[in-house]
C-alpha cells in the first residue's frame, strides 16, 4: 500500500495513518524519551497514550458536567 508521498507504507503507518508534528519546549523531548523507556515503550507510543489519557479525561469531564447541568436545569 502506499502512503500519502506516494512511498510504500510501513506497519506502523497501517496501524497509525494519521500524522501530527509539533515542537515542545527544550529539554522535554529527553524526558518524554526517558519516561518512555521507564515504561519499555517507544516515545511515540508514550506520547499517544499520554494524549489518549487527556482527551478521554476531558471527555469524562465534559460528559460529568453535563449530566450536572441538566439535573440542576443550567
């Protein structure tokens, strides 16, 4: 299969299509990659449950306050 620069895709790129690139401040991408090895993950890994962990607590959040609003009729 090919991917979107028109190169054959890797297994990663199947299991992952979408790509996002970002800077981070100086320093943290050394601890993103030492807190990944603590946890025998590549940091990329780290880095997309880290992001996964925040959106389904924000998600939870949103949903909590919510149900709050309409029990109290806000």
């Amino acid at each position: 299969m090919l991917n979107s620069a028109g190169k054959e895709s890797t297994q990663n790129e199947a299991q992952y299509p979408d790509a996002i690139r970002f800077r981070m401040p100086r320093g943290l991408r050394d601890l993103v990659k030492q807190a990944a090895q603590a946890e025998s993950v590549p940091a990329s890994e780290f880095i997309r449950r880290a992001i996964g962990d925040r959106v389904e607590r924000l998600s939870a959040n949103r949903h909590r306050y919510s149900a709050l609003a309409y029990v109290v009729g806000a």
